[in-house]
C-alpha cells in the first residue's frame, strides 16, 4: 500500500429534492482513501453510506465540495474504467450462464472474444467458481452468484472495487466464509475496495479503515485505522484487540445519534 490518494472527498454535501422538500444525506464529508486499503463505510440505516460510495461511482452526484477518484472527477473515472461495482443483490441475468454473465461488460467494452474468454477463466478461479461458468444463475446458491458478481465486477481489471453490502442478505456461516475469501482476494489482487455494511463484527475484519458514519445528515463521526495484521483467522474476532476496535465502532455510531434532532 502507498500513500498516493486513490478517492478524496473535500467538504462534500448532497442534497435530494423531493416532493417534500430537499433531503440532506451527506454533509461535511471529508476523506481520503489511500492506493490499496480496504475501507468499510458503516452506520445506521439512511446514514448515507451508500449515497457516498454511489457518488464515488458517478452514480450520484454531489451538490458541494470537492470528488475525485485517480485526481479526477467520478464520471471521468467511470469512463476510464477506474473502477468495478457490485450491488446488494448479485443481479445476474437468468438466460445467461455465469460465463455469460460475466463476460457482459467485456462485450460491451469490446474486448476481443480471446481475451473475453480468458479474463473469465481468471476471475472465476480467482472466486473459486472453477468450473461453474456454464452453470445457470438459477442453479448456484446465494453465496455462488455473489461470488459471481464480484468476478463480474473483477473482469475488466479496474484498481478499485465498490462493493454496496453485498453479503447483507446472506446467512452467517456464508457471510464468514465470503469475508475470508475476500481478504483472500484483496490480498491477491491489490485492489482498494470500498466496502458499505452493518455489520460491526464484518467491518473491523475486513478493513484496514473503518468509517464510521452519523443517521441522516450523513457526517462522518470517527475515521479508525486498523492495527490488525494482514492475515485475520477468523477467530481474530475473539482477541481483545478486535473486540477494543469493535468498542470503538459501536461508541461512534453512539456518538452519531447526538447529532439527531
């Protein structure tokens, strides 16, 4: 990891308009995520997490204060392929295999079929979906088409993954065996990965930052650097330095509900 800013957000504010007037989901937000780290975006339900990875992804904008992802704006970015995305749901499409599925923005970016076939041989291995990829969405468990919408987000190569809570709607003994896989893969790839939960225990495991966020308006309430190691057994969530890191969280989330009015 480097201390090159990969996002960097200034002063940013959002504000919706709706039939009932403007909505503030974020203010003030100031952060910087450097090349490689994984950071975690965690607070309660309508808190904004996921309005500031979508404006990281161009996919909302802000109303003020300063953006940019690579030293550029988010839509200069998305349009150079800065990053990949992966939503809640897993969102394969049905008639298509999981190959299929995960070939889809290569064909659209018009990769040459060659290449097409070979970075999805590569992600697939690199998600333990060897030998899937001609299977239907249909015909994989809810863990397997995460999996696979991770390697569709994957097969383009972009430096950054933002990934919108894409464990949230999966059992326990599931969503601890993706977490390990996924550092597996973040320690494979190098990528810096944007990570939106509500889970305190998934957040301190997975990250190198955690950023802890305030009901709506959206304000950031704590930034906390991981001291964990890299390599994070499972039962790292029993020592008492991760339990200090979850105490830490779970106060910042406290401290965020002062903000209410």
């Amino acid at each position: 990891m480097t201390d090159k800013a990969v996002i960097e957000a200034k002063g940013v504010n959002l504000v919706f308009e709706t039939n009932d007037g403007p909505v503030q989901a974020l203010k003030d937000v100031n952060l910087t995520v450097g090349k490689g780290e994984f950071v975690s975006f965690i607070g309660p339900s309508g808190c904004g997490k996921t309005t500031l990875l979508r404006a990281i992804a161009a996919l909302e904008t802000p109303t003020g204060g300063t953006l940019t992802v690579n030293g550029m704006s988010p839509d200069a970015a998305r349009k150079a392929r800065a990053y990949g995305y992966v939503f809640q749901a897993a969102g394969l499409y049905p008639w298509r295999t999981i190959a299929g599925n995960v070939k889809l923005p290569l064909e659209i970016m018009g990769f040459s079929k060659t290449d097409q076939d070979e970075r999805v041989r590569k992600v697939l291995s690199l998600v333990e979906l060897d030998g899937f990829g001609a299977k239907f969405p249909w015909q994989l468990s809810g863990g397997m088409q995460q999996r696979a919408s991770i390697a569709r987000a994957l097969a383009f190569d972009a430096d950054i993954l933002l990934m919108d809570e894409p464990f949230g709607a999966l059992d326990e003994i599931v969503r601890d065996r993706l977490n390990e896989e996924l550092l597996k893969l973040w320690a494979q790839t190098e990528k810096t990965i944007g990570f939106v939960t509500h889970s305190i225990p998934e957040a301190v495991y997975l990250s190198t930052k955690i950023v802890v966020m305030s009901p709506r308006p959206g304000r950031i309430t704590d930034i906390i650097e991981s001291t964990l190691p890299r390599e994070r057994p499972l039962d790292i969530r029993d020592t008492p330095e991760f339990l200090a890191i979850s105490h830490r969280v779970r106060d910042g989330l406290r401290a965020g509900h002062s903000y209410d009015v």
